[in-house]
C-alpha cells in the first residue's frame, strides 16, 4: 500500500496557489480499520485463575484448542501453556487471518515486550493496530520516514511567523557579548498521549492507545521513535515547561532564557561583586538556611526579576551560598565528565607553559555553555583573591571550596570508609584560578 501522492502531488487552493499539508491523515483513517479486540470468554469456572486476569482465562489450554476458540479477527483468550517447568501465560489472538501466541507478563501491568498496560484489552487493542499497520501501511511508513524533511515539517510551518519573530526580538547584547545560540539535543522520552497526536517532523499520526512516540521534556516537541533519530540539535526550551530554574542542564538554562550563561550566575556574582568583595570568608562562610531557602524559591519563581540586594539578603553569604547551590545541583558538572580526568592528568606535564596549554585545550571540549560559564567564574574567583588580605580568600582557599562543586565528586566513601582525595581537584583548580586569563585567553 503505497501512498507517494501524499508526498509528490501539489494541492493548491482555488486561485491556484500552492497549499502546504500540515498533518496526514491516512495512518489515521487505517488504525480506524482495524480489528477491535474481542474477547472469548470461559464458559465455566476455572480453578486457579490469577487474580489479574477475568474471565479471558481458559486455565489450561493447548494452542490446537485455542485455535479452535478464536474465529474472528480480534478474538483473543489468555491460557497456561502445557509442557513447561513452570507456568506460562499465554495470550492467543487472531489477526490478519492467522492466530498468534505471546508470552504474557505481569508486574503490576501487562505485557508482551517492553510496553505495559493496566488491561489485557488495551495490550490486545494495541497490538492489533501495530500488526494491521505493519501489514497494510508497511510501504507507507517505510517512505515516510525516508522523505523527512525538517524544513518542510510542519514543526517549521507552524512556527514560521513566531521563529520569525523571535528573530526580530534578538535579546539585546549582555555585558558587550553577542548571545551564542548553544546546540542542544532535544530530551526524549516515550510518552502516551491523550487523544488524537500527529508527529511534528512528517506530520503524520502516532498510532497506538499507548507510548505511541517521543516527547521532548524541554520543548514539547512531539514524533514517531525513529522520526525523533533524524532531528538537529536544535531544541529550544519552553521555560512554561520548567519547574523552577535549579538541577536542570546548564545548556537547556541558557537556550530557554536566551543568554550566554545561567542567570542566577550572572545575578550572583554581579551581587557578590558590588558588596561582597571585601568580606571576610566569602564562600567560605555558609549563609543561613532559613534565608537561603527563601531565595531559591524566589529564584524558581521570579527568574530574572528576583531581587536578592542587601534590603532583601542583607547577608551576602546567602547569595554566595545559592551560587554553590546553584553549581552543585547541575546534572551534569560544570566541568563535565569526560573533561575532569584530562585536566587531572595535564598536572603530571613538568614543564609549566604545556601544563597551562593542555588545561586549556581540555576545557575547550567542555559544551560551550559550559565553557562560557566557567570562564566568566574563574575571572570572577580571580578577582576575589585580590583583595585577599581583606576577605582572607586566596586561590587555594577558594579552590578547596569550590573543588567538589565543579568537578565530578567520586564515591563519597571508598571501601575503607575513607574520604576521596580530592588534592588533585584543589591543585587543578588553583592552577585554573591563577592563570585564568591565559587559559581562557
């Protein structure tokens, strides 16, 4: 069943002018064809019927006779397998002219393979469309996902006006830089959709009762399985998605709220710069609780508005505190993974120009957003230790503290009980703070 016209053939309107088909409708209009489950029931009690199943259970039950059972397309019934070690549910099911055996599982759902559902008729309705698509879309689907086009989606026809749009409201140059348009994958996870969905990439329907496709968590982006592998890295957070500001990926912070480093940074250590330079132990000394919790809420709430001058934290070791915080809750490190160990191993270099060259080509394969982060930190970190007469934090001292933040933590405890080591961590970080002008150029 090959449908290439849906693809190939111009629709215009009444003046002639070409129209742009935005959703399909033909795998639609085929899960409305296809068989409804039917269940055959027992006729009499049946001993030893688990107590997840009704009266679709036939107990013991042989596949010759459960073939004999199913006549019509959609049938099904749920019998013990004879023959095996221990017991085996089967589900039977007409389809397509032919009867099918699964092994069936319960955990609380039903399944056959790695979908679940809370009943055996949802299983069996769902399983029906996949095997009438599979037989009478095959083709279809195959070209469908062969002749994507991202520029043609209608993701991009929908959202023509207000990509254009935003284009014109080009956030306005933050501290002399230009705004980076990060790279950010999109965060796919399967996910059920109530009522009728179509994929955002072809534009066709997601089929199924259940987990018919992906959505992005961050952008709400919607598509078939194998649609979502062939989309850029060009996903754009929807902060009405968010649920505050702290423990989300640093590059999806930066690509929601369009700028080149999270905010809370920025606001943080603009705070800390105005008043809090020549105070003794800053981020060092923890600020209260009480007063930390209040600002984090006001950070999840307000976002940028947030007010965090001296009448509202007069202590700025809270401020300083949130900004730890704000570090230490990123999924990913600011200095990531698989960055951490080749810093830790440019120390072993002697001579004291390559240490510093390979430091900083290490951090030039951190994701951008991080980068330009941890480059505006060090900068920041090294203009507190000139005043460390006064505030009594030198790069050694600041390293220490920092250190666990914003470097991958090991096991909190090895298999003596001991705390890790984390001098390597301290010294990279000194080695970073000092000479952060050269390594970041």
């Amino acid at each position: 069943m090959e449908r290439k016209e849906v693809y190939d053939t111009p629709v215009t309107d009444e003046n002639g002018s070409p129209i742009s088909i935005v959703w399909k409708p033909d795998l639609y209009k085929i899960q409305q064809e296809s068989p409804k489950p039917q269940p055959v029931f027992t006729t009499s009690a049946v001993t030893g019927c688990p107590f997840f199943y009704g009266l679709e259970y036939h107990g013991v039950m042989n596949h010759k006779e459960a073939n004999s059972l199913l006549k019509e397309e959609g049938n099904y019934l749920v019998r013990l397998s004879i023959g095996c070690d221990e017991k085996t549910y089967t589900l039977s099911l007409k389809s397509l002219g032919k009867v099918h055996h699964y092994k069936l599982f319960y955990d609380g759902q039903h399944y056959v393979s790695q979908k679940r559902f809370n009943t055996i008729n949802d299983l069996v309705a769902d399983g029906l469309v996949t095997m009438y698509m599979e037989s009478k879309a095959g083709k279809y689907i195959h070209l469908m996902h062969s002749l994507i086009s991202y520029e043609k989606s209608p993701y991009m026809t929908l959202n023509k006006l207000k990509r254009k749009t935003i284009k014109k409201m080009k956030p306005k140059q933050l501290l002399s830089e230009e705004i980076v348009d990060y790279d950010k994958p999109h965060n796919f996870k399967t996910h059920s959709f109530k009522g009728l969905t179509w994929c955002e990439l072809c534009g066709n329907f997601l089929w199924g009762f259940t987990q018919q496709g992906v959505k992005c968590e961050d952008c709400g982006f919607s598509s078939h399985f194998k649609c979502s592998e062939k989309l850029p890295a060009d996903c754009c957070p929807d902060l009405k998605l968010f649920r505050g500001v702290f423990g989300i990926d640093l590059t999806t912070h930066v690509k929601a709220y369009k700028t080149n480093r999270p905010f809370v940074v920025d606001k943080c250590v603009e705070e800390i710069e105005r008043r809090g330079m020549l105070v003794e132990g800053i981020y060092r000394v923890s600020g209260f609780q009480e007063e930390m919790d209040s600002l984090r809420l006001a950070l999840d709430k307000d976002g940028k508005a947030t007010i965090m001058g001296d009448e509202a934290y007069e202590n700025i070791h809270v401020v300083a505190s949130i900004l730890k915080m704000y570090l230490r809750l990123l999924p990913i490190p600011l200095i990531t993974f698989d960055v951490h160990p080749l810093i830790i191993k440019a120390l072993e270099t002697q001579m004291a120009w390559e240490k510093l060259a390979e430091v900083s080509a290490a951090l030039k394969k951190l994701p951008p957003s991080h980068y330009n982060t941890l480059s505006y930190l060090m900068a920041h970190l090294h203009r507190i230790t000139l005043h460390s007469e006064e505030n009594k934090m030198t790069a050694q001292n600041l390293s220490t503290v920092f250190a666990p933040t914003l470097m991958p933590m090991p096991d909190l405890v090895d298999f003596k009980g001991a705390i890790p080591d984390m001098n390597r961590d301290i010294s990279a970080l000194h080695l970073i703070i000092e000479n952060q002008s050269i390594i970041f150029n």
